[in-house]
C-alpha cells in the first residue's frame, strides 16, 4: 500500500508577508481536511523554511527544498546543500524539475548526483522526469523518458528504493492544459513496468506522483488512477484554499 503524497512547489514566490497570510490561513483550514493516510509537503523558497517551519506547526505538514547542490561543501556560489536542507527541517527535495533541466542545463547525470547527494543527506528526493510537447507528438516519449529514468535506475540501484519519481510532462507545467488521467495513469503503469524489469518489489512500492496544472476539479480523476500516488502542485499550491482542496480530495470513487 503506498501513502499519497501532495506536494506543493511555490517556485519563486512566496515572501514575508505572503508567507505569514498564508500559514495562517493554511494552518486553519487545515482542521477541518482529514489528512490520514497522507502526506503533505510544501516546498517554499528555501530561505523561507525557517519562517513557514516555525509558523505551520502541525505535525502532519512536512516541508522540502525545492532543488538542491550536486556538490556537498566547498567553494560553490549560490549552492545549497541537502545537509543544510535537512538542519532546516526538510523532509524532501525536488530534484530535476523540468524548469531546472532545462534552465539550467542539468543533465541525467547531475540529476544522479544529486539525488544520491539528498539520500546521504536523509533526504527523500523526488526526481522529476517527463517529455515535451514535441517529444510526445513525435512519438518519442518513450525514448525520452526512457533515456531519464534509465539514467536514475543505473545510478542509484538499490537506492531506488529511497526515492519518489514524479512524472511531470513539460507541456502541462504551468499551461494550464493537464494530461488527462488517462495519459497520465498510461505512463504511471509504463514507468512503473519498466521499473519492474529491475526489481517488482522495488516497482510495487515506489510512489510515482503526477505534476502538471493540477487543480481541485481535476485532482479526484487523477487520485482514482491505480498508478498515480500524488500529486506535485505548483501554481495551485499557492492558493490555500485551492490547496486545501486539493489536499482532502478523497481517491476512491
Ligand atoms: C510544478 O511546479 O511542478 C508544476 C507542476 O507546476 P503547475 O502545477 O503550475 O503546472
């Protein structure tokens, strides 16, 4: 049985006051959403952890960082490292989002690196792949995501066993267009089987979430699908009482 986990990546937003609005409003919905057999993570700025740790105090609520160093110490500007994520009370980290993919040039290999970097440190990472519109459309979707998690399986071996994969298609971050449950589960029970080929114990546990302009209206299609074990939210995640929604929407029909 895997847990469902939600996680909400704020990307470059949030800032002090937002941050304080928020975790009120956040803290006080939340007792009314029944979390159990859950897990909710946000993923702030990472120079915001400290604020929103101190202010969101419910046990349930985890945080993480929302990308981390492929180094672990020494003379790297502007890196962060999964150590210090972890003093700041991170629980988990993105790893290879798409916008870090390809913004910043991170290739499969960095994406390795630092997912073993987060699981020295006691991090879950959750590694993202997923394909572009023009991958998709010219049926090579597979060769991508292939290519993507083949580069994680080799790397991390066993390790696998200490990950989340989040299948995040490029065309649907931040477009407002999701994939439908449909595409979505199609590739959910693809990743999975492919991981299968490795290990079926280690494809049986590992939680694959779905991320793409995820909503309330279309978070209860996606939770009904077999193979999709959350879900990562980035533009509805800031909206508490989208997010709240989000949150207790109950899979099962
Ligand atoms: C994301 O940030 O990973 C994401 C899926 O964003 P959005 O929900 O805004 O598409």
């Amino acid at each position: 049985m895997r847990t469902l986990l939600i996680i909400a990546n704020w990307k470059l937003n949030g800032n002090w006051s937002f941050n304080e609005a928020y975790a009120s409003a956040f803290s006080s919905g939340l007792k009314d959403v029944d979390v159990t057999g859950r897990q909710i993570v946000i993923c702030p700025p990472s120079i915001y952890l400290q604020q929103l740790n101190a202010l969101i105090l419910n046990q349930d609520i985890y945080f993480g960082g929302q990308d981390l160093s492929d180094e672990t110490a020494g003379a790297f500007t502007g890196e962060i490292s999964g150590v210090m994520l972890k003093e700041f009370g991170c629980r988990y980290v993105l790893v290879g989002h798409s916008e870090r993919r390809v913004r910043h040039q991170e290739s499969n290999e960095i994406v390795v690196r630092k997912a073993l970097n987060a699981i020295s440190a006691g991090l879950i990472p959750v590694i993202c792949v997923g394909e572009t519109l023009e991958q998709r459309q010219s049926q090579q979707m597979h060769e991508v995501l292939s290519s993507q998690l083949d580069a994680i399986l080799q790397g991390l071996g066993e390790q696998v066993e200490q990950v989340v994969l989040a299948y995040e298609p490029i065309w649907a971050i931040g477009t407002g267009q999701t994939a439908s449950a449909e595409q979505a589960q199609e590739v959910h029970s693809w990743l999975r089987e492919r991981v299968g080929k490795k290990s079926h114990s280690m494809a049986q546990n590992l939680q694959i979430i779905y991320g793409g302009s995820v909503k309330s209206d279309n978070t209860k299609q996606l939770l009904n699908m077999p193979d999709i074990d959350g879900l990562l939210v980035g533009g509805s995640s800031l909206v508490v009482s989208e997010f709240l929604s989000i949150c207790q929407v109950n899979e099962g029909i």
